[in-house]
C-alpha cells in the first residue's frame, strides 16, 4: 500500500454514487433510449444511500434536465437527500434539486386513481393552525367515505404537486378530506389558490 492511498479516506456511499452517475451521464441524459434498464440501475444505485430515495427526470430543455431526488415524502430519507444532493459534483448538463418541487396545476388537470378522477376545480380546501404547521382540509365534489383511500391518495398527490415533498412533510400538519358539501366554520377557497394561500398563512405565523 502506499503512503498516499494508506492516508487517503475511503470514497463515502455518497461520492460512489456521483462517480457512477459521471460514467453513466451520457446514458443518463439519453435515458429514453433505454428506459427501464436505465432507471433500474439507478434505482439500484440510489438504493444504495437509502432505499426510500426515487427521483425524476425533467425534460431535456436545450441540452440540460433537472435531476430531482426524491425521499418519496418519507421524512426519515429527507437527511439522505440533502447530504446526496449537496455532494453533487459539476455537471454542467444537469440542474440537481432536492425534494419534489412545486408544480403548476390548472384548473382542468385531473388526477386519477382506480378509476376515479378528480379535477383540480372540484376541490376547495380550508387551512388553519396546527402548533406550527398547518391543518388542510380538502372538500372534493364526488367525494365517497366507502373509497375514502382512493380520494385521500389523490388528495395527497395533488397536495405534493401543490405545495413541494418539503412542504408537506415539515410545514403541513393535520390533512383531512370531505365531500364537498360538508360545513365548514373557515372559508373554502379553491384549491388552484392553495400555493399562495398556504404561503401568505405561513408568513403570517412566523411574524
């Protein structure tokens, strides 16, 4: 062994990571060349910081993609992801971010799951203090108790698409849904307002 490699620290999980990821950049960049084999390493290769973390790819905007890392809105991976994140090296042709960010959603997007679809203007939402977060209520037109996981998967997707993976897992408390007739002391407002509204609201309780 010689003297630089015996006083030379071991690559950490997380600059292994980005070593591969540089060998693979090209292959990455073009990833709908080869779609599943692609994503399956690096799955495999994530998995290997923690096996809560995902990600997304953007699209290919004149030559460079986002690349978000995700702790799939599981708050214990959320250290994983930053540390992972703030390793990156420079790649020039890639944008890193952390955590699912907002997205913007009109009024005719739709989600669906098990058959149900639920447009963002069937949706109202009230919010209100929960300690120092904040309580959502979500009021969807449609809205069934007996299929009450379904609505509340799509609800919490549209919630993670609203506000950020961030967002919800540090700043949100409580989260409820009802159908939309149900009374309600609070305002409902419509839920394409809800990033605005939930920002002025945590303004509000930080001043």
């Amino acid at each position: 062994m010689s003297i630089f490699s015996f006083f030379c620290a071991p690559a950490t999980k997380e600059e292994e990571f980005w070593k591969w990821f540089q060998t693979n950049e090209a292959r990455l960049f073009d990833f709908e060349k080869d779609q599943a084999r692609i994503f399956s390493e690096l799955t495999k290769e994530l998995n290997k910081i923690d096996p809560n973390l995902t990600f997304e790819f953007g699209p290919d905007n004149n030559g460079k993609r986002d690349f978000v890392i995700s702790a799939d809105g599981i708050k214990s991976a959320f250290p994983a992801v930053i540390s992972l994140a703030d390793k990156a090296p420079n790649l020039p042709r890639w944008t890193i971010i952390k955590f699912r960010p907002r997205r913007e959603m009109g009024n005719e997007m739709t989600m669906t799951r098990d058959g149900v679809p639920v447009r963002v203007d069937q949706i109202t939402f009230t919010i209100e203090p929960d300690g120092d977060k904040a309580a959502i209520t979500l009021y969807i037109d449609g809205y069934d108790s007996a299929r009450h996981n379904t609505f509340g998967t799509i609800g919490f997707l549209l919630l993670d698409t609203a506000l950020g993976e961030y967002n919800i897992e540090t700043k949100v408390g409580a989260i409820d849904f009802k159908p939309a007739s149900a009374p309600s002391k609070l305002p409902k407002i419509p839920f394409k307002d809800l990033p605005e509204t939930f920002d002025l609201f945590m303004a509000a309780k930080t001043n």
